[in-house]
C-alpha cells in the first residue's frame, strides 16, 4: 500500500509541474490584425520558482496554410501574471514565411483579407519541450474607403 502512496503522489507532482505555466492570447480588435498583436499575451507561472521560456507564434491562413512562424528570445518568467508585448520578447527569429504574404506584411504591419488561426507555444528554454499553448481564430476584411474623383461636385 504505501509504495501505491509513493508512486500516487509522484504522478501528482509530475502532472503539477507540466502544467504550472499557462498562456492567453489577446483578442484583438474586430477585422483587423497587426502583425505586433501576435505578441500581446498574458503568461502566468503557477510553480514556485522562476523557469526560462521562449514563445513560438504562429499564423496559419484557412486556404493558403502556414504564413508565419517566428520565435521569441528567451525570457525568465516570474512567479505570478505577466502581460507580455512584443518589445518584451524580441529579438525575434523569422524560421518559415510565406512569401506571398511576406511583402504584405512588411510593408503594411498587418495580414491580408481572410481566416486565420494563431497560436502562442510556450517552450521550457531547459528541455526544450512545450509547456502551454493557446490558438485564437481571426477574421480579417481589409476595406478600402472610396472617394469619388470626377464629378467635383459631388
């Protein structure tokens, strides 16, 4: 009996320590998504000690598949909640892009029209393992304002 108590409370450590870390995407603004709103999360650790975490981001298109992966630099994350930006975890890596969409988004920081998925992986810097995760689903229309050019008179 007591090696069943040994071997219950390793199972309840193990299972406490994979999930101390926890990640939350912001919703961003109806319509629109910038590129720097990828980064805008919420990490919380629940352990008891500080762990060393880099974030992967990833954007994936409904019709056209992966658009972006990058990876962040590798932060301490603290005991507690801690709302991250993008100027909190760069220097960032660029390891896969699509090329149509990567002159869109250079030139105007946000994606093109269309249905997106974006996921957040937290990555323990130690083991290299992921620790948390978190996806939202976007919907992107880019509209245009018109004018009227000719007549002048409205």
């Amino acid at each position: 009996m007591k090696i069943y108590k040994i071997l219950l409370l390793f199972f309840i450590a193990a299972i406490s320590t994979f999930a101390q870390v926890s990640v939350k995407l912001q919703q961003p603004p109806p319509n629109q998504f910038k590129v720097e709103e990828v980064w805008k999360i919420v990490l919380i650790n629940g352990g008891d000690r500080p762990i060393n975490v880099y974030l992967i981001g990833t954007a994936t298109e409904s019709l056209q598949g992966k658009v972006i992966e990058a990876t962040s630099s590798i932060i301490t994350l603290q005991k507690g909640v801690k709302a991250v930006s993008g100027r909190d975890l760069g220097p960032f890596s660029v390891s896969e892009s699509n090329s149509r969409y990567k002159d869109i988004i250079l030139n105007t920081g946000g994606l093109p029209s269309g249905s997106y998925n974006i996921c957040i992986a937290v990555i323990d810097a130690a083991d290299g393992k992921q620790i948390a995760t978190d996806c939202i689903s976007v919907n992107i229309e880019n509209f245009n304002r018109m004018e009227l050019v000719s007549p002048m008179d409205g």
